[in-house]
C-alpha cells in the first residue's frame, strides 16, 4: 500500500479527458472522466479533487469513492460522477498492474473469453447507412446501432418517421443486427408511434425513446411495445437507475463508466439490475481508456450483454486522424472478429497507453463543443 502521490488530467482530441494517479512508490494508473462537451467542468472538478485526495491510500479505492459521493453534500450528477469515474478505473488500473493481474480479476475473474460489440452508423442526421453498414460488416460486426431521426418537432408529421423504418430495414436486410437510438430527441406523442413502426422489423433494442427524466411516458411506452427498451447514458448512479428497475419498465441498462462514477459503481448499479433481469450495454462512444475499462467489466459480469465501441463513429472523423486506435501502444487489442474483440489479456485495463501522444495532443487540445438542433421555425429541439 502507498499513498497517491499525484493526479493528472489531459484533454485530448477528439472530445476526451484522460486521468492519470500514481501513488509514491511509482506504480501508475489510468481512468477517462470524458463528459461530452463538459470537459473544463469536469476539469474544475478534477481540480478540487486532487487537492483533496492527494495523499489518500491508493489501494483504499471504495473508501474514496465514498468519501466524493457522501461527504460532498451534494451528491451525484454527471460533473461529479466525471470527475470520480476519472480517478476511479485509474485507481483499479493502478492496483491491478501492482498485483500483476488483469484487471477482471479483482472483479471476481472471467464468465466469458471474448466480448460481443457493436458500432455507429449513419452519423448526426441519418444517412448513406447502407453503404457504412457493409463497411462495418467488412471490419467484423455483427451489430450496429444508428440514431433514429434527425431532429424532430413535439408533435411532427407521421412522414417524418418513415424513414427510419426505411434504414432499419435496409440493415436487417444485410445481416446486421441494429439497435435504434432516439436519442432523447422524440417527445411522447411521436416516439409511441415510431416504436410501433419499427417493432415488425425486430431493431436490438430501442435506446432513450424518451428521456429518463420521464419515467412515467418510459412506463407507459413499455406497455406499448415488444422492442426492448434501453436507457441509461444520462444516470450517474444506482439509485438513478433504481426506479426503472422497481417499475419494470427498461430491458437493457446503459450505464457510461466514464460518467457514473466508475468502475466501482457499473459493477454495483449491474448486480441490482441482475435481481431484475435486466441486462447491461454500456454506452461508450468515448475513448480507449473508457472502452477499456468496460472490457474489463464485460469479462467479469454476467448480464453483461454487448458493448458500444466508438471506432469510426462520427465525433471522431470530425477531428480527423483521432479515434480509439490513437494514445495505445497496440491498436490491434481493438480487432473485431465475427462481432466480438477479444479479452484483453494484458495487466491492468489491459492496454498500455502511449504517454507520449497524450501529452502532445493534451498541449493544444481545445475543449469540444455540444451540438445544437434547431427547428425549422428557430425553436430548439433535442439533440
């Protein structure tokens, strides 16, 4: 046991914040606290955090995840939980690489050997998908997930929604499996109808057909509909997700590890979800670390059932050359066979991250900015 002895964050392209704790006896370890277009909120934080736990026992991790959530007062929310999941998966990381084991095996060890994937199609407004689904087909999915709509009006025409049953179909018809995200974009009134369409065609899974701060209209949709419903990018702990699964109204749970306070809490918040029988995809269109890290989670949990990889997805070709093969010293760990990567195999999370590129890109890395979808008479609509 040694005490941490320093905390580091670095901002990298293309929306990233990477952590790194090392603790005096030089051991080392890394955590992301990526939150999408928050990043220098999540930074202050940071900040407050490292002068505070600097010092603390680095092996002790619960003790200081405990010490962030009930000695703050205000407890929770993404900033917070950013910030913690940072420190968090570094914490892990740290501990695993100085016992020199994989990290799954401080989670109790493996219930599988290779770990089911999918990825992004289709972009911001959904388009050309036939075309970027053989390209995934090609890398080795077997599953992709493409958001539904573009932005659409409270109560819109029911033309509008046409067309994503037009893309759905399209994808099945080339063997891929397709989870449907609404992204929080669709109201009630559209999003009971645009479930109904999509159902005969069979998507994976429906992803926030209304946002979670509706858990009334998410009841009432599930009453509705035969495709399983998913949610969960925008609840940052257990007891966020404890009323959806009191009231039976979600399939599929998709805490961001990046964003929920961690390795400690996915774990936690997926062991009440088990009592349900409610399985876990982790939402993850963020970095390598992040993706890492929920590779170690998968290897160690068995209603885990497919995980998110941000290879390729749009936010990344919009900065250019960086995606989650950049900041690793093998990029091969990432490959996609039959729609599953492998378990990583190495100390740790299991990728050895490239120091070197992160504090390069960290120098002049600017913060990213959240998108805006406006209607077409200047109102805001959801992105």
């Amino acid at each position: 046991m040694a005490p941490i002895a320093s905390i580091e964050y670095f901002r990298v392209l293309p929306r990233w914040l990477f952590v790194k704790v090392c603790d005096l006896e030089g051991n080392y370890g890394w955590g992301e606290a990526t939150l999408e277009g928050h990043s220098l909120a999540v930074e202050g934080c940071l900040d407050t955090m490292i002068a505070r736990f600097v010092g603390y026992e680095a092996d002790d991790i619960e003790h200081l995840w405990q010490s962030v959530y009930r000695l703050s007062f205000y407890r929770g929310g993404p900033v917070i939980q950013s910030a913690l999941s940072g420190i968090d998966i570094a914490l892990w990381d740290l501990k695993a690489r100085r016992l020199n084991v994989p990290l799954y095996q401080l989670l109790g060890g493996r219930v599988r050997n290779k770990v089911r994937v999918y990825a992004w199609i289709g972009g911001d407004r959904p388009r050309d998908v036939e075309v970027a689904a053989k390209e995934r087909l090609a890398q080795g999915f077997k599953a992709i997930k493409m958001n539904a709509t573009e932005g659409t009006e409270w109560l819109d025409s029911p033309e509008t929604l046409k067309s994503a049953v037009e893309r759905l179909k399209t994808v099945k018809a080339l063997g891929l499996d397709a989870g449907i995200d609404f992204h929080g974009r669709i109201h009630k009134p559209m999003a009971k109808q645009l479930a109904k369409a999509l159902e005969p065609y069979g998507p994976l899974f429906i992803e926030e057909p209304l946002l979670s701060e509706h858990p009334e209209g998410i009841k009432q949709l599930s009453k509705l509909t035969t495709c399983p419903i998913a949610l969960g990018e925008r609840l940052y702990s257990r007891w966020d997700f404890k009323p959806f699964l009191q009231d039976s109204s979600v399939d599929i749970i998709q805490p961001d590890i990046a964003h929920c306070g961690g390795l400690s809490e996915l774990k936690k918040i997926a062991t009440m979800a088990e009592a349900y029988d409610v399985g876990v995809a982790p939402h993850c269109p963020l970095g390598p670390i992040a993706l890492a890290a929920c590779m170690q989670f998968a290897m160690s949990t068995p209603n885990f059932v497919i995980q998110e990889m941000s290879v390729g997805i749009h936010y990344n070709l919009e900065a250019g050359e960086y995606d989650i093969t950049n900041y690793v010293k093998d990029a091969s760990v990432w490959d996609v066979k039959e729609g599953y990567v492998e378990g990583l195999k190495g100390m740790g999370l299991g990728i050895e991250v490239d120091e070197e590129e992160v504090r390069r890109v960290a120098a002049t890395a600017a913060p990213w900015k959240v998108k805006e979808f406006m209607g077409p008479d200047g109102g805001i609509q959801e992105w």
